[in-house]
C-alpha cells in the first residue's frame, strides 16, 4: 500500500483584539490538524511579517506550543522557515480522523498602530515517525 500524507487544518487562525504593549498569553487561539490520510503527522510551521497599511508586526511576535496552558513567554517564536514540530497525530483508523492542535499567541510590540492587521501562516504536513502511528 503507497503512503497518503492527507490532513485538514479547520478554520483559519484568529488572535482576537489585542492593544500595543499585550499579549495573547497563556496561547490559546487554536490550529487542529485531523489525520485524513494513512500515516501519522507531524507538521511544518512557518509565516510571514504581518502588515497594516504600512505597518508591520515581525513573525517572531507569534508563538506556538503543542500544549495547553503554555504561556506566551515558553512558546516557540514562529519564523519566516520551516520548522518541524513532533506533533505526533495518529494515522486515520475509522470513520473519524484522529486530531492534534496547536496552541497560538502574539505580543504586539509597544508603539504599534492599531488597525486589522493579516499576514500568513503555513502549516505542512510531515510524514511522521512510524513508531508515533
């Protein structure tokens, strides 16, 4: 049987409203990755700056962490190259896909200019190490 490297991420990532000078902390906005193929997963983060009419908030200023409760301070920063993460999520074995989630903050730097700001964060699917299916 060939391998199937298959996932869904779900909804698009939202931090809220935040102020200059805040944080998102513990990280709790959420990415969940379901299994949809026949391996195990682990993933590849990365993003770009995040721009406002001119102003920009650095990708270093998102942090994530495979676990709940972590606070903005022991995630790991975000960068614009890839980075795999261990997630460690089970092949599909029924109907219903097995699921791991990311955990997601940002600082917004003091003296940023408050507006809507987007950029974007890419999340690849990695095959993972046979032993974690």
């Amino acid at each position: 049987m060939n391998d199937l490297l298959a996932m869904d991420i779900g909804s698009s990532l939202a931090f809220g409203t935040l102020s200059a000078g805040q944080s998102l902390s513990p990280l709790s906005a959420l990415t969940i990755v379901t299994a949809t193929g026949n391996v195990g997963l682990d993933q590849t983060l990365e993003g770009t700056h995040m721009y406002s009419v001119g102003n920009t908030i650095s990708v270093e200023n998102q942090k994530y962490s495979l676990n709940s409760g972590t606070s903005y301070g022991s995630g790991s920063a975000l960068s614009l190259s890839p980075v795999e993460t261990e997630l460690n999520c089970l092949k599909t074995k029924s109907d219903i896909g097995e699921t791991k989630p990311t955990y997601w903050g940002i600082a917004i730097p003091v003296g940023t200019v408050a507006g809507t700001y987007g950029g974007t964060n890419t999340v690849i699917a990695v095959k993972g190490e046979f032993a974690a299916w």
